[in-house]
C-alpha cells in the first residue's frame, strides 16, 4: 500500500455557509478554490479509480495498473494547488523501481505555479513511466531466458548484454529497449563490429516488424559471435596436437600436417580443409595432399576421414576428424606379427616395436621383410622352415637363428646372395 499522506492541514468547511456542489462530482465546494480543486479532481476521477483520503476531495489515493499482474497505489495531495505543486506518496516497491517521484516526473520537476499543468497531467506521467518500466521489465526477463542481461543503471531502458563464447570470452552490447511494436536499439562495441560488422548487417534489426522476437536477433549476433571465435578456438585446439598449421581466415582455409608413426615414421601427412560459409551447421571438406605408395594406408585413411564426417554435427570439431584421421595412421603403420597377428610376443610378452626404447621381440624375414615376433619366427621355422607369407627358406638354420640376437633382422638382411639358387626356391617362387 502506497504511504497515506498525514498532512493535518486538511480542508475545513465552514458550516456557517452554505457549501455550494458541484454538479458533475456530487461534492460539496464552498469557494473558488474549492471549485478548481474539485474540477482536478473530477478529471483524475474520470481516468483512474480512486479513493478520497479521509474525504478530502484533493487527497486521493490513486490505483494505477502497469501490467496484468503490477498493480500500484499512489497517493496525491493537491490541496495547495495551483500555488504549489502536488505532493506524490508511492509504496516503497514504486520507489525502488521508479526513485523520487519529484526528481524523475517532468511535471513536478518543470513546476510552474504561473501556469500549472492539470494534476490529471501528472498521474498520467506516473502510470506512462509504471507502464514503460513494467514494459521494459517483461522485456528483460524474456532476454534473460537465454542470454546474461543487467541494467546499464543510466537510464530506464538502458541494458547491457553478455555474450558468452568459445573460452569462456565475453562480449558486451548496449540494447535500449522500447515499447513492443517499436524497435530496440542496438550499439555495437568497436571490438564487436570488428569481427561481425555493424548493426545494419542483421536483417531483422535493419528491417524490424512488429512480430520480431528481441531475443530471435540476439541469436543472430550470438551466432555470428560463435562462427568467428569458434575458428580461432578451434585452431588454438589444432596448433596443440598437429604441425605447420596455417589458416587463411579471407579463404577459409586450413592446412595442417601429421606425423606419421612406426612402420610411416618417415612420411608426413599433409592435409587442406575448406571451412563452409555456415560452418559447423555444414561439415568441413577434407583433401589429403600427401600421395602414397601404400594402397592400404591410403584406403585406411580415406574410409577413417569418411567415416567421421558422415556422422557429422555442429557439436564436432576439426580435431575430433584428425584424431580419428591419426588413430588410422597408426593402425596402418603399427608393426603386428604376421604369425599370432599381434603386437606383443605370446612367449615372451616384449613388443614387437616398443616406443619407449626396451628390448623387443622382432625378427623380419630377409626376403620380404614381414614382421615376426622372433619366438613366433623360430616356431615357424621349426613347423614348415620357411616364411610364412613369401615361403622362402631362408639362409639361417633353425639353431642359428635361435641364437640371433633380437635386431639381428637389419644384418641378416645384408648377408643375403642377390638371388636365390636353390630349386626348390626357384619352385616355390
């Protein structure tokens, strides 16, 4: 309830004349003051309901309706009109949202007893201001349904929005809001018109209808926000794990390279990316510049590449294709025993190639170079002697190649006669 205004100076009749009335409000008025007083107050009556405080015709307590639901209670004392200026009473909820009613109402403020305005002027500014506030308020709150919003704090519909990115960055941007069927107004920060241009390049803020939504052209500039920092984030990501990264922003390209790894750790894998006008809404185009020898690896990483992009959606990233692009590599170059089809020796346990420089398990056929674990080669050896992938013999006996140490494969090679003369190898080939 707004505050009662206890001024003891009320009006007193005095009962020894006889109080003339006013026709049109049914309430007694005695002198020419009486009648202007009475004359405001039927206008106010006329517009708003009221209530007579303690049947004072010029103290009234007036219900203003802002919204559906903000329903407000101010009091009003003319009783010194036109002489002075009203006296506003608001309930303390009006004050914190409105502040001093004689330092924000124009009318009060702009006071002039020579040539005073109706009273009827100054509620209706009251409930204007109620009605802008409440307008703004519901705004706001739609806004903060999606997006970080606060009062800017120098004027009623001055707010400021938060624009949260790739990296956690943020972005801010002045909006001045206004009624439903007027536009906002948007000011763009310079950093914010570096990377999407100013305000004018969003349709809907250039050619604003009535049934826009504010917050469907705040997703615009989110989006536009996204699309720019989402690149940088992303070849921030690409420069921890790839090498010579370039990125053309003009051309919206992408180059980058991988390292190949075992059986491929002399080659280097070099690839260019084409970055979609609407990327991510459209996956990236992948082309591998490198050329390579080996149809297998080639076929890996084609179907890996392939395979990654068809399930394709804005929650993937660049990365995420070369990870699976670099888990092909390396199950293309990983050396697996071409006996028990393993990496580890069944026998002994040791790595056919270990990356972490302990003794392996390894032994090549000097011939075709297939790999072996070295128990697995001797097994081999000891069930059929001869290479089980190229079914020569090879030069070693069984004893001889028990006590080969376990690099011997790069000296045994070396030893080798430029062809072979026996003829059953000759059969055999």
């Amino acid at each position: 309830m707004a505050e009662e205004n206890n001024d003891e100076d009320e009006l007193v009749i005095d009962e020894d004349e006889e109080p003339e009335k006013d026709t049109e409000s049914g309430y007694e008025i005695d002198n020419d003051s009486d009648v202007i007083l009475a004359t405001q107050a039927q206008q106010i009556m006329n517009e708003f309901q009221v209530e007579l405080v303690d049947g004072i015709i010029s103290r009234l307590k007036i219900y203003i309706d802002a919204s559906v639901t903000e329903h407000y209670i101010v009091g009003i004392d003319f009783s010194a009109y036109p002489n002075e200026k009203p006296l506003i009473t608001v309930q303390e909820s009006v004050k914190n949202i409105l502040g001093d009613p004689n330092e924000v109402l124009n009318t009060l403020k702009n006071w002039d007893s020579s040539n005073p305005p109706p009273v009827l002027n100054v509620v209706r500014e009251l409930e204007t201001i109620l009605y802008e506030i409440s307008t703004y308020k519901a705004q706001a709150e739609q806004i903060a349904h999606e997006f970080k919003i606060d009062p800017a704090g120098d004027s009623r519909n001055h707010y400021l929005i938060t624009f949260i990115t790739y990296g956690w960055k943020e972005y801010k941007l002045d909006i001045y809001l206004s009624s439903q069927f007027n536009p906002p107004q948007f000011k763009f920060s310079t950093e914010l018109q570096e990377i999407i241009g100013p305000s004018d390049n969003f349709d809907k803020i250039k050619n604003w209808m009535p049934e826009y939504q504010i917050n469907d052209i705040l997703r615009d500039i989110q989006w536009k926000i996204d699309q720019h920092e989402r690149m940088n984030f992303e070849v921030d990501l690409l420069y921890g794990g790839l090498q010579n990264i370039q990125y053309d922003a003009e051309q919206r390209k992408i180059h980058a390279d991988l390292k190949g790894v075992m059986n491929t750790s002399d080659m280097v894998f070099s690839f260019d990316v084409e970055i979609p006008n609407d990327y991510p809404m459209s996956k990236p185009i992948f082309s591998l510049k490198t050329e390579i020898q080996d149809d297998k690896i080639a076929e890996t990483l084609s179907s890996a590449t392939e395979a990654t992009l068809a399930v394709w959606d804005p929650f993937h990233y660049l990365i995420d294709v070369f990870n699976s692009i670099s888990k092909s590599i390396f199950s293309a170059s990983v050396l697996s025993c071409i006996i028990c089809h393993k990496i580890e020796c069944p026998t002994c346990g040791k790595s056919l190639s270990p990356q972490d420089g302990s003794e392996a398990c390894f032994y090549k056929c000097p011939y075709c170079g297939k790999p072996y674990h070295l128990h697995c080669w001797e097994q081999n050896i000891r069930a059929i002697n001869k290479c089980a992938y190229c079914l020569r013999t090879p030069p070693q006996t069984i004893s001889e190649t028990s006590d080969m140490p376990s690099n011997a494969s790069d000296t045994a090679t070396s030893d080798l006669p430029s062809q072979n003369t026996s003829d059953d190898d000759n059969i055999n080939e």
